[in-house]
C-alpha cells in the first residue's frame, strides 16, 4: 500500500500519494467556504518518499467565487506555503493535521458587488443600526440612529466613493456621500482615511445634518475591519499591501497556520 501511495505514477506521471493528498486537502479546504464555484489545490513532494514522514514541498490553493460564512463574498482567493509537515496517519484518515505551524502568502481579491453585498450581512449591520453614540442621538432628539443602503464605488489609487442613508425620527431619511482612501495599519485593520463629504448629492435644506452624518458614519467604518475578528480558527491573517484595480480590491499578504481548521 506505502509503495503504491509513494512510487506508483499514473499515465501522466503524476504520484499516487500527491493525488490522495490533493484529494484530502481539496475536500478539506471547500469545508472552509459556504459555497464556492472551483478550489483548486496543487500539492508538490519529491521525492514521494517523504510523505511518509509527512513532509511536502509545497501546497497551493486556488478558489473562485467563494462565500465565506454564508455571507461574504471573494472573487479569488489564493496562497501558496513552504514546506509543510503533515500527520500522515491524518491523510490516510481523510483528513489534514499539520505536525508544526506553517506560513503562506496569499492574495485576496474582492469584487465591488462582494463589498456591497457584505454590507447585508448580520455581523455588518449590527454595528450600523440602532447606533446610540452620543453625537448621533444629539441629532436624533435621543433616538437610535441607522445607517442602511451603503453602497461603495471602486475608484483609481485606493480611493472609495461612498454612499448610504441615515435614518433619524427628524427629519426622516438623510442621504449620505463621501470620499474615503484606504490604508493598511499594524498589518491587520483597514483604514477609511481622509474621508470627504460629498455636498453634491445632497439636498441643500440636509447639508449641515449630512455632512455631521458623514462624519459618523467614517468614523464607525475606520473601527470596522480588523482582521482578528475575522480569523478562521487556527488561522491569522496579515496584510502587506492592498490596492483598488478597476472593479476589484486585491490583498496580498500571509497567514500563519496553526491548525487546518474545519477538517470534515
């Protein structure tokens, strides 16, 4: 059986073990995502040998049009570690368990529908709705204030347009617009720096309450992303560096691997 899993070669020269190990890590890592259209993974190990003391040369991943839980949406996602050290006993369980942590970079692409999208979600609007900060129930005369319809725009240079509503007692619904740039700090929160307000898109009679609105909601947005709270279990994510390209927003970065999370 051992000799099988590390010597024998299919008609395209590919190794036995190297296929099973692709097998058990695709099934383990589409455990990872809601739904998605194709993972892909590519696991490399010569001599096969070693898989017997579960060492691989490498381990690539590639994944289209994936939904991380249930409501967030990739366009890609990619990463690509060192050498790694597996239980093999694991593998031959179906399953992926890492002998020691490993590194991988990796690179994250969001489309603008995914970024809008994601403004539906639970963990999102939590933190929209039914807000009571001080500066904003001074607008409210006390009552709760929401932020619903934000909608984003990709712009050149790592510039966002963005749009939403307000929704106070008095007067009712206050549109909002801004400007904002993004940037990366400590690796790990995205800021929404140099916000704007946009005068244009509102109605002269709302500036004034708009444009302290606009305030708000920046300001709410910059304490929003931070990885950390993202992180799958077993698994810390960093950021090098992130840039708008037409449609998408790409980061590249790494992640520290403790454990392969959601085994199956």
């Amino acid at each position: 059986m051992f000799g099988g899993l590390t010597g024998s070669k299919d008609g395209q020269g590919t190794d036995w073990g190297e296929r099973i190990l692709n097998t058990v890590a695709s099934k383990t890592i589409r455990h990872l995502f809601t739904q998605s259209e194709s993972v892909d993974v590519a696991i490399r190990c010569y001599p096969s040998s070693k898989l017997l003391q579960g060492s691989i040369d490498s381990f690539k991943m590639n994944g289209r049009k994936l939904v991380i839980r249930r409501d967030f949406g990739v366009e890609e996602m990619s990463f690509e570690t060192d050498a790694v050290s597996l239980d093999f006993g694991s593998v031959l369980k179906g399953q992926l368990s890492l002998k020691q942590p490993t590194q991988a970079v990796a690179q994250v692409m969001l489309s603008e529908s995914d970024i809008n999208l994601s403004f539906n979600a639970d963990l999102v609007k939590k933190r929209l709705q039914n807000l009571t900060t001080p500066e904003l129930t001074a607008l409210s005369g006390g009552e709760p204030v929401s932020f619903t319809d934000v909608q984003v725009q990709l712009l050149p240079n790592n510039q966002l347009q963005i749009s939403a509503n307000a929704e106070l007692p008095n007067p009712g619904i206050v549109p909002i617009s801004m400007t904002a740039t993004l940037a990366v700090e400590r690796r790990r929160r995205i800021l929404f720096k140099d916000p704007k307000f946009k005068p244009d898109a509102v109605p002269e009679s709302l500036r004034d309450i708009s444009e302290t609105l606009t305030a708000a909601l920046a300001q709410i947005l910059d304490n929003m992303v931070d990885l950390d709270r993202f992180d799958l279990d077993g698994v810390v994510m960093r950021i090098n560096r992130l840039e708008t390209q037409g449609k998408m927003l790409i980061f590249s970065g790494y992640a520290q691997i403790d454990r392969i999370p959601g085994n199956p």
